[in-house]
C-alpha cells in the first residue's frame, strides 16, 4: 500500500531504529515508547490485521518473538505482546504490527 507508514519504513522511504529484519519481517524500535523495551513486529508482507494472515506467517513471527525477547533482555522477567484489531481493538495503523513491550513492571488493565 503506498499510504501506509510501515510499508513505506519496510522499503526504505522512512527511517527506522531496526532491532531485526528478515525476509519476512522487520522489528523497529516503537517512536512512543511505553516502556523500556517497546519495539514492533512488523511483517514486510502488507497485511491488515491479525485475522488476514496466514499460519506460517504466524508462526513465523511467533518464532522470531522468542528470540528477540532474549536478545532485548525481557525473556526472564516478563513482557507483554499487544496486538491490535480495529478501531475498538486501538488500530491505528492498518498494517499487522505486534508490540512487544517489557523492561518494566506492567500495570493491568491496560487501559
């Protein structure tokens, strides 16, 4: 989509605090942190939201989760995965993003 924010940071036309890349996804530092740790999992595919992908999408993002939760140092004490859907769900950006937030005690609700 030629709109979108996070396509338009996948090809290069914004600049970005890249934590990880593949062929399949990024992972950038979030602009508005809420915490320590808060970066976000980008698929480079334009997909708008979680219930558009497919299971080795997915899966892949999952699997590619666990390792960064150890590269950024939240594996042992704990994080947060947010993911979300629609205007009710809080999506602003209709590209599939997952934050993954940590570094810091996190209160619940959320909202």
């Amino acid at each position: 989509m030629s709109d979108c924010i996070f396509c338009k940071i996948i090809k290069g036309e914004i600049p970005c605090d890249k934590v990880y890349e593949d062929d399949k996804m990024i992972a950038i530092k979030d602009v508005a942190p809420v915490a320590p740790v808060h970066v976000l999992l980008i698929p480079k595919k334009h997909v708008p939201n979680i219930l558009a992908t497919e299971a080795d999408l997915r899966l892949h993002l999952s699997s590619k989760m666990k390792e960064l939760v150890k590269k950024l140092g939240v594996e042992e004490k704990g994080f947060r995965l947010v993911i979300n859907t629609g205007v009710d769900g809080g999506q602003t950006v209709e590209h599939l993003h997952i934050h993954l937030i940590g570094g810091k005690i996190l209160g619940w609700p959320p909202c």
